[in-house]
C-alpha cells in the first residue's frame, strides 16, 4: 500500500458564477503518472494550479503528503510545475534557467551549474547551457522546461499540456521520455492534457473532468473499456452510444450502452449470431478508407446509426467500398458492451 | 489613371522608399542635428563683455567661463535633483503600473490610462501654477499640517538650508514635488507597456521554484522591465534636467541649468554661454546612458 500524495477534499473552485472546480475529491498515489483528462474549461488546469498554489480553493482542502497546504503560496510547496508555453526566463542563459531554484536556495554557484549540468543530461541536452531559451527549439524548450522543474527534487512534478506546442512526432516522442524519466526519478507526475491518446499511452490513472466535476476515475483500459458515463464514453476515443429505446430491441433491456467502433464485427447478413454476442442488422450508409483501417457507418434497422471500424488486413480500398449499400449484420460480444447510468446526452 | 500611378511605384520600391522617407529626414537632419551644431558652433564663441556683441572667433574661454565653480554647482544641484526625482518617479510608477498591468480589468485600465495621461491635456504653466497654490504659505499643506498640530514640523524643516526656504512654494523641496507630479506620466506609459510584456507564467514560475515575491521581483520583474525603466527615466532625467520654469516658479536664488540658460541668452543676450550651458545635460545624458548600458539596459533591445 504506498502513500497518499495529492488529496482533494471536497475542493470548489468558483470564478465569479462560474464553478470551474465543483467540489472535488482526489487522491493521487505516491510515484504514479497521474492524468488528468478532459475538454478545455473542463477544471483540469484549475485543478493543477490549485496544487501548485497558483489558484486558492474556494472551499475544501488540499493535502500534499499528509500535509495541508490549502493556505501555502507556491514558493513554499514542495512541487513544481512545467508550464504550457514552459515560461524560461528569456533574460538567463539555459544553465541559469535549470539552476534556478537552487539559486534561490541559495547553493554556491559552481555546485549548482553542476547540478544544472546533470539536469542537462538527464533531458539529453548536453552542451545547450550557454545558450539563450529563444536559441533553442520548442522541443528542446520543453526538455530545459522539465529540467528546470526536476531540479528541486520535488515530490510532485505538475505538467500543464506540456506537449500542446509540439508536433506530432515529437509529441510521441516526448511521451516515451516522460515515461521513462518518471520511471528514472521515481515522483509522481500529475498530468493534464485533453489529448485523450496522450493519457491512453503515458497514465497509470486517468481522471477524466468535464464542467468542474470528475466523470471516473480509473486505469487507461478501465476509462477505455468501460466508461462509467456518457461523457466519457464520447471524450475518450470514438464510442456509439445506444439510446435506451434501440436498446430495448438489440438487447432487450431498456439501458442504455456505449460499444466501441472496433469492437463491432461487420459481418454478411446471412451469418449466425454467436452465442455470446448481441448482434443488429442495417445497410452500409457510409464507407471511409483509412489506409490502417476503414470506417463504415451503418444505420440500424431498429434504428439509429453505428460506427464500425475494421482494420484492412485482407482487405483493400477496391473491397470496402463495394460494401457500400449493402445489407449487413453487426455482431458483437457481450463483455464489451457497457452500460451507462441514467444521466442526460 | 490611379492604377497606372501605383503600377509606377510598384515597380520602383526604392523610389516610393525614398519618397518617404525624405520629409522625416529633412527634418531630422536639419532641424534637430542643425539646431544641435549651431549650439556647439555657438558655445565655441564669445560675448564681447564691452560691446555686448558676440565675437565670432574660436576660442576656449566660454568652456573657461563654465567650467567656474559657481556654475559646477549649478550643474551638481541640476543633476542631483533629477536623479531624486527620477528615483521618486520609478518607485511611484512601479506599483501604479504593476496594478494596470496584471489586476485591473480592461475597463479599469483604460480609466487609468486616462487619468494618468489626463494631466498632460492641459497646459503644462497651468498645472505648475496649481501647485503655487498647493506649496504656498497659505496653501493647503500648511493648513493641513496646522491643523494637526504639525506646523512646527514643516517650519523646522524648511528652516532646513538645503532642502527649505522661506515657504514650501519657495524651495528645493517645492521644486522637487513638482518636479515628480509632471513627468510622473512619463515614467508610468513605459513601464506599464514593459511589465504587459512579461508573461504572468514567467511570475508563476519563479514563484514555483520557490522565490517569495521579493525574490521573484529582483530576479525576474525587474531585470525583465529594466528597459522601460530606463526609457521611463530618460524622460524624466532629461526633463528635469533641462526645465526652467518650475525652478523660476519655486526656486529660491539658486539656478538650475534651464534657468541659467534663459538668464544667460534671454537676459544678458550671453548666447556663447548658454549654449555651452545646454552642453552640459548633453554630456550628462550621455554619461547617464552609457552607465544604463553598462547596467544591462539595452540587452533586450
């Protein structure tokens, strides 16, 4: 059982009328990558300022190890924060940048250019000290960034979009990094980002927020597997969501369930149903060639539309297209399915 | 016909270029460098003490003149009083700006905008004359200071040598109020459009690597807004430096260099030694500038 590092006690966050943070409770494990996921204006980034000291809770508490800090500014939390558009002070070269915070602390200038210098190392930027931050790249920004932020040994790293600027590639490329740098200090990350693949790959929990609330809580395969609500059905990944009425036909329970794309098997209509699989017939309204995979939507005969997914591994951009117009029978297992509360949307 | 004639200067940028840049030119090369080397010319010159002509033969001997002793201190007083003031105008203007650049809604800000830059509307004699009546004997800080008891206060204070004299509205004090009022504006513009400059996050960061506020300003805010400091103070610098109204108004006997520069061209008709006299702030700009330089002012530039 490791330790409690971040704990939100039912924490509100209010702009004027508006709840950006609606009474919230948290609890972020010691040396997790925690992400914190969801649509911009959604509280994440509210949430993340919060426990760096930058915004003060309207109500509740916010324990950093045990420790109530609700009332504490940011220089006196043991956290540090990379920043969206990483904030390097323009006017210091990189080595500076990196040793700030130990320049503050007030470490001897030789000992701390050292450490800056290890810093350096660790982000795979030897010999950029000298330089200016508007000499480096947006990548290479970035790398200083988390530098500068690892420095303090913090006992929380807070990232806010820290990948937003980069494109995709490096993107990808900065998420293995992170991983293993985590990995390699060994503190906790809290992460928020609203790019839902970015949480997939780098969490070991997700929070997904939506209008200052936390929708679930839970492992990337939990959220993908069987999103608790609606929402998060919809936000992360594709997702169909059948309305209690289609239900009633496809399963014979008016509840309502979301079933991912790819999980859905686009078969003849003249094909037996499995045993463990509900299975729906409709007509091919829609085709897209992805290369990797193709989209195909396909309207219910008990109505409604879905969107199926099938990788093309037999198959070229000549076949699927035929499929178009075509009757169809849709089958899926069972255990994929999951139903969602009562909630609206 | 119109299309034809921008056709014709499309084709030639170098020409539209220099079409428009010529009247700026003109005038910068003939007006201001011209006027500035006729003063040098002129200071190189020297007024006939007999005739009450002026000699136009080179010589040294209006340098000689001002080189004296009584007129080094008129250049000392000048130049201490418009560092005191410049330093009153930043540690006035610091927070002013701070507060229209990070807090005040947009709204708000625009007010201020106004009400900062309200004053420089009116005549500038005008504004000084209000203060006449502010700083006088029966003006309303002495009425003020009467009626907490603290008259004795400001009377042993203006029976101070350096900075009194018989009245507030007569005296180095009264000139350096003043002084701060009117180019107060000069030194709030640059400084506020310096700290909107400064991305917040950049605040958030230091404070996030563990500065406290004291910290964060000296090692952040300030070096980031130096420049618009130093632009801020060459206008209050050089205005002080160069005004002779308000030291006519509120100085007692001793000169400043504006008003040494009137007395000298306007009075005694001593064109060579005013114009050596407007030398002077020249060279002290010049001096204040480098020095600014030095202190990494213009890094950002």
């Amino acid at each position: 059982m490791s330790e409690t590092a971040i704990l939100f006690k039912n924490v509100s966050r209010h702009f004027g009328d508006v709840k950006a943070v609606d009474n919230i409770q948290l609890e972020i494990m010691d040396g997790e990558f925690f992400s914190m996921l969801g649509p911009s204006g959604s509280g994440k980034t509210t949430c993340l300022r919060m426990i760096a000291g930058f915004e003060r809770p309207t109500a509740g508490q916010i324990f950093l190890y045990g420790q109530d800090v609700s009332d504490l500014p940011p220089y006196a939390r043991p956290v540090n924060t990379v920043f969206q558009d990483y904030a390097l002070f323009p006017h210091m070269s990189i080595e500076d940048n990196i040793a700030y915070g130990l320049m503050i602390k007030g470490v001897a200038k030789t000992e701390r250019l050292k450490k800056a210098a290890e810093m350096l190392d660790l982000v795979q930027l030897p010999n950029v000290g000298k330089r200016k931050p508007s000499q480096l790249s947006g990548g290479q920004r970035q790398r200083i960034a988390l530098a500068r932020a690892l420095i303090n040994r913090p006992k929380a790293l807070l990232l806010d979009e820290p990948l937003g600027a980069l494109d995709l590639k490096l993107r990808q490329q900065m998420q293995v990094e992170l991983k293993n740098i985590q990995r390699e200090v060994g503190i906790t990350f809290v992460f928020v980002t609203h790019d839902q693949e970015e949480a997939l790959t780098m969490s070991d929990r997700i929070a997904v927020f939506s209008a200052g609330k936390i929708e679930q809580i839970g492992s990337p395969a939990d959220v993908y597997e069987h999103p608790a609500t609606a929402f998060v059905a919809g936000f992360v990944g594709t997702s169909n969501l059948v309305t209690a009425e289609v239900a009633q036909r496809i399963t014979g329970t008016p509840r309502r369930f979301s079933i991912r794309p790819e999980k859905i098997h686009l078969g003849k209509i003249d094909q037996p149903a499995p045993a463990d699989s509900f299975t729906a017939d409709g007509v091919v309204r829609d085709v897209v060639y992805l290369g990797l995979y193709t989209r195909y939507l396909v309207e219910l005969d008990s109505g409604g539309d879905l969107v199926v997914v099938e990788q093309n591994l037999k198959t070229t951009s000549m076949d699927v297209t035929k499929i178009k117009h075509q009757k169809t029978r849709l089958a899926w297992k069972k255990e994929h399915v999951s139903y969602i509360g009562d909630g609206n949307a | 016909m119109l299309n034809k004639i921008s056709a014709f200067f499309y084709r030639r940028p170098r020409l539209t270029l220099t079409l428009f840049l010529a009247p700026p030119l003109i005038w910068f090369l003939v007006v201001y460098i011209g006027s500035l080397i006729t003063l040098l010319v002129n200071s190189f010159f020297y007024l006939d003490g007999f005739t009450g002509q002026v000699v136009r033969q080179f010589t040294m001997q209006t340098y000689a003149k001002l080189l004296q002793p009584t007129n080094l201190q008129i250049f000392q007083r000048t130049t201490i009083m418009a560092i005191l003031v410049t330093l009153a105008c930043v540690i006035l203007a610091f927070p002013l700006s701070y507060y229209m650049a990070r807090f005040a809604s947009p709204r708000m800000k625009t007010w201020l905008y106004l009400a900062v830059t309200l004053p420089l509307w009116t005549s500038y004699v005008v504004r000084v004359y209000s203060w006449k009546l502010i700083l006088a004997q029966e003006g309303i800080i002495s009425w003020a200071a009467r009626l907490v008891h603290l008259d004795g206060l400001l009377n042993w204070y203006l029976k101070n040598e350096i900075v009194g004299g018989p009245s507030l509205s007569v005296s180095p004090t009264g000139i350096f109020l003043v002084f701060v009022y009117i180019w107060l504006p000069y030194m709030i513009v640059p400084i506020q459009t310096a700290l909107e400059r400064v991305p917040k996050s950049l605040l958030e960061a230091a404070g996030d690597l563990g500065a406290t506020p004291a910290q964060t300003f000296r090692t952040v805010l300030l070096p980031l807004t130096f420049p618009g400091v130093i632009a801020g103070s060459i206008f209050t610098f050089s205005l002080t430096l160069g005004d002779f109204i308000v030291p006519q108004l509120f100085g007692t006997s001793s000169f400043y260099i504006g008003k040494a520069v009137l007395t000298y061209q306007g009075t005694s008709n001593n064109i060579p030694l005013a114009a050596a006299f407007t030398m002077g702030p020249i060279v002290i700009m010049i001096v204040y500038l480098l020095i600014a330089r030095k202190l990494g002012a213009f890094d950002a530039l």
